[in-house]
C-alpha cells in the first residue's frame, strides 16, 4: 500500500480529562497528556521539553513564549494565540491548528508532519529550516511568511494569502499551491517541485524570468 499523501488526523481518546486553567500546576506545564483546557495564560512561558500528548488546547494563550524541543502529539489547538512565540526545534505529529492569531511566530527547525491549519492568521510566520511533511494550510493568512530553506514534502497551500512570502532555497516535492494569492513572493526558485493553476504560474512569470536570467526585450 502506498504511503498516504494527506495528514492523518489527531488520534484523540473518546473522552479527556478537563482542567481548570485556573490550576496552580498549570502556572508552568512539562506536559499534558489527555486532557482538555480552556483559556490558559502562558504569555511569555519559557519552557524546554514541554510535551502535549492526546490534548485538546481551546483560547490558550502562549503569545511571546519561548519553547524549545516541544513535542506535539495528537493534539488540537483551538483559537491559540501564538503570536511573536519562538519555536525552536520540537516536532508536531497529527496536529490540528484551527483559527487563532500566529502572528510572528517562529517555527525553527522543527519537524512538522500530517499538521492541519485551518484558518489561521499567521502572517509574519516564520518555518526556517524546518521539516514538513503532509502539511495542509488551508484558508490561512500567511502574508510575508518565510519559508527559507524549509524542507516540503506532500505540502498543500489551500486558499492562502501568500502575499510578499520568502521561498528562498526552499525544497519541494509532491506539494501545491490551489486559489492562493501570490503577489510579490520571493525567492520563486524555492517553489521548484510545486504544482499550480496556470493562472498563477503566469502571473509569478517576472519573477521566474528574474530567477532564471532571462531578459525581457522591448517589443
């Protein structure tokens, strides 16, 4: 049997375990295995390690946090609010991201497969050198989002504000890019290994001609 193309979805148990964000032991998590919280505040966390297992996170607040080597495991993550957090190194596996504010979040290095994000405003987003495989965004916001030397495989761009992304020496393979908007990318050598409509391959067409030396004459 082939290997599947699309992300595999979140393997959550029937039932989790709800928690109070109000918790005294939430104030600094190492992990959250089976659980359900609403509404925690870990604005500017600093953590290392922190590992999320079978969890659904709705409202959670993790704006200005620093985490390194987090492990993301069959989890959902309801309206976070992400924003400026730094990422660094860590894996996502199975990982639902629907709506929230990601606004200049930093995914370093980090390996990212069969993740969803869904209507998710992440522009200023930043995926350099990470790993990802089977990633959907689908109706996201990822206007100046940088994908610098980001390694893509089975990578789907749904419904996306691209607009002003960085693609510079980005890999490519079985991935696409469907009703996207495109305007002034760069580095659109990096989309090599990329499929999309004809309408938006003609229209990066002064960019590709730019990567690939070619000279427009005058008619």
């Amino acid at each position: 049997m082939p290997p599947p193309t699309t992300p595999s979805e979140p393997r959550l148990p029937a039932s989790l375990e709800a928690l109070s964000a109000d918790d005294p032991g939430l104030c600094e998590p190492h992990e959250l295995a089976g659980v359900e919280l609403h509404g925690a505040r870990w604005a500017g966390l600093g953590a290392s390690g922190l590992r999320i297992d079978e969890a659904r996170l709705c409202g959670c607040d993790l704006s200005g946090a620093a985490l390194a080597d987090p492990e993301l495991t069959d989890a959902v993550l309801d309206e976070p609010n992400l924003a400026n957090a730094v990422i660094r190194g860590g894996s996502l596996t199975r990982v639902l991201v629907s709506g929230g504010r990601l606004t200049g979040s930093q995914w370093a290095e980090t390996r990212i497969n069969d993740t969803v994000w869904r209507n998710a405003v992440a522009d200023l987003s930043a995926f350099r050198l990470s790993e990802l495989v089977r990633v959907t965004f689908d109706s996201c916001n990822l206007r100046e989002a940088d994908f610098t030397g980001a390694s893509c495989s089975w990578v789907r761009f749904h419904d996306c504000n691209l607009t002003g992304a960085v693609f510079s020496k980005a890999r490519f393979v079985n991935s696409e890019l469907r009703r996207c908007r495109l305007d002034a990318v760069e580095g659109v050598a990096g989309l090599a290994g990329t499929s999309m409509e004809f309408g938006a391959v003609l229209g990066l067409a002064p960019q590709l001609a730019d990567a690939l030396g070619i000279h427009l004459l005058d008619d």
